[in-house]
C-alpha cells in the first residue's frame, strides 16, 4: 500500500481537543519504557528537545520521569500548545518545560544544541520526512541522543481498518478518523532507515516495537 499524505498540522481547536482527551496512556507509557530501556547511557539531566510535542503529554511524561532535564517543546499548531501550556500551568514543571510554537524545519530553537531530541508521532504527518531527520542532526551536539517513536503503515487498507477498530472504538469519530489517515501517511521501517541513510543518521537503530509503532533511537557523532 503506497503511503497517502495527510495535513502536517492538527489546527482545529477541536480536532486538538480530541487529540488531547483520548486515552493515549499505554502507548506513551511504553515510549519512556523503551526510551530508559535503548537509552541506557541518557544522563541524569541536561537540555532536551521534543520536536512536534502536541498537547503536551509525552513531555510532560519525560519531564516527571527525569526530573533533572529541561525541555524545550515545539509544536507549529497554536491550538495544540494552548492545551500543552494549560497542562503544565501552575504545577512544578512550569520552570522545566517550555512551550514553542514553530513549524519545522525551524531557522532557530531556543537554544544552539540539545544533549537530547525526542520525538512522538511526528514523522507520518510530514510530507517531507528529511524535515525531521535534518531538524535532529541540526539540533543535537555532537554525542547527542535521539528517540523517536512514530506510527508504521500496515499492509492494505483494511489492516488499517482493522487497527483502528482495535485501538480506537471507543474514541471519538474525528479521532477514529485522524487515526486511520494517521497510519495511511506512515512509514515502512524500510523507508525509514533510507531515510536516515540520505539524513548521514545510518548510525541510528530501527526496531518495530507493535502492531503500529516502530522506534529509532542512537547516538548522533559529529
């Protein structure tokens, strides 16, 4: 099944608001269990960068979970980071994670490089996959980390039905929707690591890790 594109950004208030309700805990729960678990040597702190960060959740997660790492996260959809920014309001992250609104790729982060870029389910609504690959290999100091975890495309449309009716029957019809175009516009592993290869990223790992997601992760040299 050939790859079908999908906007890049989620500017709908309520499309965004549906987004951040859903019930996303297993999958972003296992994001960090296998970000700790490939990452072993990640320090106990340092700057962070989360690229196309949406609401918030996975951030916020990271940030809980490695208390002594600062995160920059930046999301080009305004309605997006509204719900991040009411997320993080007032509790004690507010000093540890800040919020940019950007669309990738960005001329300029807050910051010259990271120790650390992470990314959740950003890559499938790019229409040019390089924008992320050359945002990480731009922003991460030389010996840096990277994690991604994103969506992989099934085989037919129906196996994407199919996963929809799995993983999302109880959402929202808006959400079931965004889902299934979601897994349309992903990627193979294969083209992934072209991907990389044309990115000089060769060195990072791949590894599918469900029935719909797939991981990279590594050390980005200089």
């Amino acid at each position: 099944m050939n790859r079908i594109p999908e906007p890049e950004l989620m500017l709908d208030d309520a499309q965004a608001r549906a987004y951040a309700s859903a019930d996303f805990d297993e999958p972003h729960r296992r994001f960090l269990d296998l970000l700790r678990d490939k990452l072993p040597t990640l320090a106990a702190g340092g700057m962070a960068l989360d690229l196309g960060c949406g609401p918030g959740d996975v951030t916020l997660r990271f940030a809980r979970a490695f208390p002594q790492w600062s995160i920059d996260a930046v999301d080009g959809s305004a309605a997006m980071l509204a719900l991040a920014r009411k997320a993080v309001a007032g509790s004690d992250l507010a000093s540890r994670v800040v919020f940019h609104e950007a669309v990738l790729p960005v001329r300029s982060l807050p910051r010259e490089s990271y120790d650390f870029v992470f990314c959740n389910s950003l890559l499938h609504h790019l229409a040019e996959p390089a924008t992320l690959w050359s945002s990480v290999a731009r922003s991460l100091r030389p010996g840096g980390l990277v994690f991604v975890m994103d969506l992989m495309r099934p085989a037919c449309p129906e196996a994407a039905q199919a996963l929809v009716e799995q993983h999302a029957s109880g959402e929202p019809a808006v959400l079931r929707s965004d889902f299934h175009n979601s897994l349309l516009a992903a990627f193979r592993p294969a083209e992934v690591r072209e991907q990389l290869e044309l990115a000089s990223l060769g060195q990072l790992e791949i590894e599918v890790v469900s029935d719909r997601h797939f991981i990279v992760w590594g050390v980005v040299s200089a």
